[in-house]
C-alpha cells in the first residue's frame, strides 16, 4: 500500500473515531411533545406499530408471489452517525420493492385546521435511482379506514403523497394530493407544477411540508423554505374545471373562410425581372495581391517527417510524408493559383413569385362556441382533506439503506419546529462535521459507458412502475433493448433444452494441407459503430468514442500511396 493511501486511511480512522466520539456527546431521549402522530423509531418492527406488506400477485404462469421483497429494519444509522442510541426505519435491501405501514391511533381531520407533516430522510450510500417519499393514507368513507397492513400496495388510496424522488431526468420533492370530483364522484390526482430539488446527501435531511386553511403550503428543507403556493392555483391538473367549455355539437361551416391573405392575380412579372442572374458574380475589379505566390503550394510533405520503423511498403504501399502548411505563406497574402473573388450580385432578384393581398373574404381564425361546462364545480377549499387513516412507504430504490426517521403528523407548525430543534437540528451539526471533513464519493454522476447505460435502464424501471405506457413513450430505446434482450434470453432457453430445432452437422472430408507459417501482421481495427447505431446510442444520452482519436492503428493508413 502506498504511502499516501496508509496516511488517508489513518486519517479517515481518526476522523470516524472523532465522529463517533462527538456522537456518544448526545444521547437520545425521546421527545415529550405531543401530536397526533410522533414516530420515533424506538422498538423493533415485530414489537412495533409498523406492518410490513405481505401483498402478493400472479406471475405469469399462474403461481402468487410476494410483490415487495425487500426488507426493512429498525436500527441505528451506519454512515455518519448523529445521536447515540437513535434508531431509525431502514430500507435495506438494494434493487427491491419495499413497502410498510401504519395506522393512526385516530383518524386525523385535518378540515378547516393547518396540516403540518415532517420527516428526516438519511441517504446513507446516496440515492442512484428511488423515492424516499412517504404517502398518507385515505380514511375509508364508512370510518372503518383503509386497513392495509399486510395487505398494502401502491394501489391502496392515499390523500398525500409528499418527499424526495430521484432517478435519471427527475429530481424532486413530490407534493400531490387527491381531490373528489363531488359531481362525478371520482377521484384524481393533483401534482405540484414546478416541484423543488431534493437534498441529496448521506447526512440526514429533514423535509417538512405546511398547508394552510387559506389553501396556501410551504415546503421546508432542513427547516429552509424551498416552495410556496397555492392548492387553487399550482397544481396540475387544476383543481376547479373551467366554467365553459368547447361546444361539442360546434363545427366550422364550409363557408368559412379562415386564409388571412391570397396571391394578387392581378399582379405580373416586372418585364426587367432576370430569374436567372446568379446570386455571386466575380469581382472583375479585383486584383491579385503583389505578395501573392502563385508558384509556392499551400501545403507542403513534412520535412521532418520519416517512415515509422513498422512500415512495410509490400504491405502498406509507399509511405508519403504527411502535408504541413507551407511555412513560405504565412507571411504572404496567399499561395498556389489566384483566381479573382466572388462577390454578392446586384442585380439578383430570385425567382418571381406572385405577391399576396389581404383577403376580403376573411372571416377570422374559428372556434367552437363555447357553452357552460356540465362537469363545472368549485372547490374554494381542496385543503379540506380527507381524514388520514394513517401512513405508508412503498418504494422501489437502486440504493438501500435509506433511514427515515423522527415523523411528525399534526396541525401546529411551532410543534414541528420544537421537534426538530430536539432531533434534526442537534444531530445535523455532528454528522456533518464528519462529512466536511472525509472525501465523501460522488455516487450521483455515473461516469463510465456502463454506468450511463445502467442508469438510463434503471430510470426505465422507475417510470415503469408508476406508468408502463408513459415509460415506453418517453424511453422506446430502452424498452426496444430490453424487449430484445428478453427474448434473445427466452431464445437461448429453448435451444439449450432442445425445443428449438437444428439442422444435422455435415461432415465433410478434406485432405490435410500444411500451411505454411503466414507472416505476423497488424491487427485491423474494429469498424466503427454505423451511423444508427451511433444515432441509437447518441440519442440515450450515451457517448460515442471517435475510432480516429482512440485508435491510432485507424490514422495509420492516412499517408498510403494511391499507387497501391
């Protein structure tokens, strides 16, 4: 081991030990506030109020198989730990569907009263591609709630849904809730135009999300406003439908005419009018500069040139020495045979084409007319939620050990600040203390061909599971790879085990020949990428290395002799 690598482990000790000494300073107690809901994280998952998903579905022979897989744990944090003896819900297992949950010990209402919900997140190895968001859960309509437990799923109803989500092209806090249409009685998303950034960092990040009865909401980042808005005015699709709408029995007559202009039939070509003068003529005026030199080359064999030692003329032809620029023009105003300039001509027109005039018949661009929309309502009030049974984690992440911690359901924001003065803001000083000082990875950034192509993969997945359709639409490259791949695979299958027929081997009789011995040559370079597969590749973001620049046996050949 070098030295340098002995001294950075050393240091890298040292600072760890420190951490953990600054660490073991604070000690966990839990807290004495009171909320609707606080979670603290302080028992084991068999002991505690958290059930995790034992929800199944059907493979696609027919047998039931666990939808979530991934295991969840409650312990203290691995990576730059903040207070001694807290313990925290850890997603552990890398590549999986996880899903938990829990239920309130009452139904919350949050009608007509502020909802606060805030929760710390620690991306103790980052956050390649996964959610760390956390959804609260609709109160089924009969007061019986939705019991989930074991059998949660993404499909069970939510009112909020509220956290961080990265992976490929998005980055951003998820704020969306569920609105009642109370004519059509159905149910429908909103989501959160223009979302912030989340924190990405294995220190812990505390997200805390306020909604007003005024319809106003802030979003918190380690107790730092990030976004304010409105519930009436910032989501997609809006709350409130418009008040009148396109007529649907309105179609444009067939006299009507929407061409604003129409060619002047009136109008003839100027008799002077030439279509066929050039655009450039040559400047007759001109005169070849004094220092010109006509008689020099512009280019010149490099005379300090010489045949590489490997050349074999039999082989590659006559080497001829690469051109240089010739050194005797530089200071000339220009070598080899001067012709005289072009220059733009003046008496260029172009093609005559006929003018236009306005319309008399113009009537305007049309529109349906519209009429009063039969589906209109107004909610003045979308903040007056549903009741909230209680919470759920359903998530697919590349990267476990994700930590969360310290969750805080009620109605007053000054509680949820006391909270995190208690948790967030006496941990967060210690562990980035012992960030600051280590050489923290960058996990975020994939650098090779392989990273790029295994991200753009995993942002396909991640797409997938919330929307298979709007997955394949925005990414057909990585569902077209995929697609082959799978079936290249079942292919490989059915011939391994013999279900896929061969033709019977020929044997053919030759008389053996000794060859003799060929002579050693130069192995030829791999033909580059054609031009789609360089378009394919180009167009997932993956960069194509150039053969000339990477290979230098490709420029070899750049000076053969046209003899050859």
């Amino acid at each position: 081991m070098r030295a340098q690598s002995v001294v950075s482990a050393a240091g890298t000790s040292a600072l760890m030990l420190a951490a953990s000494a600054a660490a073991e300073q604070a000690v966990f107690h839990p807290t004495s506030l009171t909320a609707p809901f606080v979670e603290q994280f302080n028992e084991a998952i068999a002991d505690s109020r958290w059930t995790i998903s034992r929800a199944t579905k059907q493979t696609p022979v027919g047998d039931e198989t666990f939808s979530y897989v991934g295991q969840w744990e409650i312990e203290e944090p691995e990576v730059y730990p903040g207070i001694s003896g807290d313990k925290g819900l850890v997603l552990k297992t890398k590549a999986a569907h996880h899903a938990i949950s829990t239920l309130f010990p009452e139904p919350i209402d949050p009608k007509g009263k502020p909802l606060v919900v805030q929760y710390e997140v620690k991306l103790q190895k980052g956050l390649e591609c996964g959610g760390a968001y956390i959804k609260l859960l609709t109160e089924g309509e009969g007061g019986e709630g939705f019991r989930a437990g074991e059998d949660y799923t993404d499909k069970t109803p939510f009112t909020i849904m509220f956290g961080p989500d990265k992976c490929g092209s998005t980055n951003k806090v998820h704020f969306i809730f569920r609105h009642r249409n109370p004519i059509t009685g159905e149910w429908e998303e909103k989501h959160l135009k223009n979302p912030p950034a989340p924190k990405i960092t294995k220190t812990t990040a505390l997200y805390t999300l306020i909604v007003n009865p005024d319809q106003s909401f802030e979003i918190l980042i380690n107790d730092e406003s990030v976004k304010t808005g409105s519930l009436l005015e910032d989501f997609t699709p809006a709350v409130n439908p418009p008040k009148e709408i396109d007529d649907p029995e309105d179609f444009k007559p067939e006299s009507w005419v929407d061409e604003a202009e129409i060619d002047d039939l009136e109008a003839t070509k100027p008799a002077d009018w030439d279509e066929d003068a050039p655009l450039m003529i040559t400047d007759t005026d001109a005169a070849k500069p004094d220092d010109w030199l006509e008689d020099e080359p512009e280019y010149i064999p490099d005379p300090e040139a010489e045949k590489p030692e490997e050349w074999d003329d039999e082989e590659d032809g006559d080497w001829v020495a690469p051109l240089v620029p010739n050194p005797k023009c530089e200071e000339a105003a220009g070598c080899g045979p001067w012709i005289q300039p072009k220059i733009k001509n003046p008496n260029y027109k172009g093609k005559w084409t006929i003018p236009k005039i306005p319309n008399p018949a113009y009537k305007g661009v049309w529109a349906p007319a519209k009429i009063a929309n039969p589906a209109y309502f107004e909610d003045s009030h979308p903040s007056d939620f549903t009741k909230i049974a209680g919470i759920g984690i359903e998530l697919w992440t590349m990267t476990e050990d994700i930590l969360f911690d310290n969750i805080f359901i009620g109605h007053d924001a000054s509680q949820a600040k006391k909270f995190a003065d208690e948790t967030f803001h006496v941990k967060k000083p210690i562990e980035k203390e012992a960030e600051g000082s280590l050489e923290d990875e960058d996990l975020d950034h994939p650098n090779t061909l392989v990273d790029k192509i295994r991200l753009k993969i995993y942002e396909f997945i991640h797409l997938a599971t919330i929307d298979f359709a709007t997955a394949v639409k925005q990414m057909p490259e990585v569902a077209a790879g995929l697609a082959a791949a799978t079936f290249t695979a079942i292919g490989m299958l059915l011939a391994l085990f013999g279900l896929i027929g061969s033709a019977p081997t020929k044997v053919k009789q030759t008389t053996a020949v000794k060859k003799t011995p060929a002579t050693t040559k130069a192995v030829a370079p791999v033909a580059p990428a054609g031009e789609d597969e360089k378009k394919a590749l180009e167009d997932a973001g993956v960069p194509v290395p150039n053969p000339e620049v990477t290979n230098p046996e490709v420029r070899k050949r750049t000076t053969r002799s046209t003899k050859d």
